[in-house]
C-alpha cells in the first residue's frame, strides 16, 4: 500500500477524517520530542488536549536531527520546521531541555494540575556491541559520529551493515562538492550540456581520502536488507567510494590501534583510527516502570515501544493512532 513517512492519513483518508474529531479534554504529557513524541503531541492538541512536550535535548528532532545529517536526507529539516510551526499553532507546551522524571506526575497533581495520561515517546539510544575493547577511545557510537561531537580520524570500521551503517558510510565517504546538482551529475556520468552521445560522460569519482570498512557479522550481501526501490543506489555509491564491505565478520576484540576480526577461519587486524557501532539500538523504557507505579495512565510509542526496525514513519503512524483512538 502506498503511504507517506510524515502523513499517517496518506492512503488511509477514509480511516481517519482530515480534521480531528474534537472535544478531547484534559492535561497529557508527552515525553519525548522525536517523531513519535511530536505527532503525538500534535494530534492531541489538534483534538482539544492541553499538551505538554518535554524533550531533554535543546532541540525537538531526537534521532531525525541526525538523520538530516546524511547526504540526500537534508530534507528532513523540513519536517522538523513543519512539527514546530504546527506544535507552536496548535498550542502545544513545549519544555526543551527539560528531561521528565516519573516524580514530576506527583509534582503536577501536588499543583493541582494533574496529568491525565503519559505518553512516553521517549526513543532509543545506539546499542554497544559487548567485544572485548568496547569503552576504549577508539571506539566510539554512531550519534556521537553524526552530532560531530567525535571527529573520526582517516581509517575507520563501521560494525553494522543495516540501515543506519549505510548512512553512516555514506556521510564519512561522501566527497564534498558532490552534494551540488553538477557534482551529482559528474559522479553519475551524466552530460549536463547534452553534447555527449546518450547524455553520458565519463563518471569522475572523487575520493575524500578515508579508508572505510564496512563489517557485518551475517553472511551474504551487506545492505540486501536496504529499501528495494533505493537500495541499489546506496551498495552502488559505497562500492564507487571504495568503501570495504565485509560480510561474515567475528569481532574478536577492539585494540587501541585497531580491530581484530575473523572471516571464514582467518584472523586479520584492520589498523584503524575508529571504531563506530552501528550495531542496532536500544528503547529508552526504563522509568516507565516506575511511572506506571504511580497509578497513572501510561502509554509507550515509537522507538520507545520496540526499538528494532523503527523508523520514523511508525514513530509518527503510532503516536497519530495511539491520539486517534482516545
Ligand atoms: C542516521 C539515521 C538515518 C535515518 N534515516 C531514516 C529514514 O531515512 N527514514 C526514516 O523513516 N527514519 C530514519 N531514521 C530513523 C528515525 O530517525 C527514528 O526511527 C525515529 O527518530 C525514532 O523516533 P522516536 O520518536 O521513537 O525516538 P527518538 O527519535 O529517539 O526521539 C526520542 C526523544 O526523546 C527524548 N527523551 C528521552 N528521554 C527523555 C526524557 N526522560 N525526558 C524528555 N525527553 C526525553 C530524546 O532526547 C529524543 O529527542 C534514521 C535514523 C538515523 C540515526
């Protein structure tokens, strides 16, 4: 079924009315300013709730900041500006850097202002794989890659061929200049005069000078898992970029100049600068235990909820449903 990542309506209008049925009453707190956290917080708000968004960050985005980061997702940054012009128009409460404890449900009910329910929106956070070596400076999580508050040296191993390996290899490799419509045409081999038989040019294929390894632990084809209609493209970029992917990979141990790994029976050691895990990510849950203590209605979403395969298309479907169905 077609559908759209930012309108969970796309494709399913006469399941859900363009405006949003009315009269919902009450105080909720949304945790979390990522994409579940802000189309939950919108939808309430557009239904009639007093909202409150709590995001710890000084920014709303969560992991989408960092998606914007890759080459070709520069977009995104609309969808963060279109979340808060409309969280600002529909009166949305929205407390940055404001990281919500569970206490603050007893806090609000103190004031005589309580919370009717939670939704706790509250994302995921990179998973560090457990190889011996793992808390050595070499080694570092792929946020803290994309933030730029680690600046990876020239000779790097990314651990984890999934989605985000992908894009991770994508902004390390990515020559500069090749963001622009010209350098986009020259590394395709696309004729931009249109004086070249078939429109086609010499490809030009500038490095950026890195060496980059690729490693997953599966057997078979890294990136087979990648979205089918651009999967292609993301393999056949890397692959122009000399970027090593490796399949069949044994983590053997991160050593302070490098990475000991075994593929089919052979040991080798890769001498690196880093080390980045892209190796899956963990859900954000942990006081929801103790918010449910207080008796409160509480509702997890998005990254929250499960962290394998989110994207943000579900964080936002699932926080448009979950606000859809009071
Ligand atoms: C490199 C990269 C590329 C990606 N590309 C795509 C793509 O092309 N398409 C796509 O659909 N998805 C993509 N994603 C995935 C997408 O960004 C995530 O799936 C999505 O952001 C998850 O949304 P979330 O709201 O559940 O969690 P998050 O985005 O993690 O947001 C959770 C927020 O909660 C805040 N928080 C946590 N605890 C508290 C607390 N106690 N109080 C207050 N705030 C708190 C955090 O600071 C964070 O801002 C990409 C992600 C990355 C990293």
């Amino acid at each position: 079924m077609a559908g759209c990542v930012v309108n969970p309506r796309a494709g399913r209008e006469t399941e859900f009315t363009k405006a949003a049925p009315q009269g919902l009453e009450g105080r909720y707190a949304v945790v979390g300013g990522g994409p579940a956290g802000m189309s939950t917080a919108l939808e309430l708000a557009k239904r009639g709730a007093t909202v409150d968004l709590y995001e710890a960050q000084e920014k709303l985005g969560g992991q989408f900041l960092l998606a914007h980061q890759i080459p070709g997702k520069e977009e995104f940054a609309e969808t963060l500006r279109y979340y808060q012009h409309e969280l600002d128009r529909h009166g949305v409460r929205i407390h940055l850097g404001t990281r919500f404890e569970p206490t603050d449900v007893g806090a609000a009910q103190d004031k005589g202002d309580p919370f009717k329910a939670v939704a706790w929106c509250a994302g995921i956070r990179p998973r560090v794989p457990s190889i011996p070596g793992n808390d050595l400076p070499i080694a570092v999580p792929y946020d803290k890659v994309l933030t730029g508050e680690v600046e990876v040296g020239q000779r790097v191993a990314l651990i984890g061929a999934g989605g985000i390996g992908f894009d991770v290899a994508d902004f390390l490799s990515h020559p500069h200049g090749e963001e622009t419509v010209d350098g986009f045409r020259k590394s395709w081999g696309i004729d931009g005069t249109l004086e070249h038989d078939g429109g086609l040019i010499e490809p030009q294929r500038p490095s950026n000078g890195r060496t980059l390894y690729l490693l997953q632990r599966k057997e078979g084809k890294p990136g087979k898992g990648l979205g089918k209609t651009t999967g292609w493209i993301h393999r056949l970029t890397l692959r122009f970029r000399g970027v090593k992917a490796i399949p069949g990979v044994t983590y053997k141990a991160i050593e302070p100049t490098g990475l000991r790994i075994e593929v089919g029976d052979k040991e080798q050691f890769l001498e690196l600068d880093n080390v980045v895990f892209c190796s899956g990510q963990l859900s954000n849950n942990e006081p929801v235990a103790a918010l449910e203590a207080t008796g409160i209605p509480v509702t997890v979403i998005g990254g929250a909820k499960v962290a394998y395969g989110i994207d943000a298309e579900r964080a936002i479907r699932e926080g448009f449903e979950w606000a859809r169905s009071l």
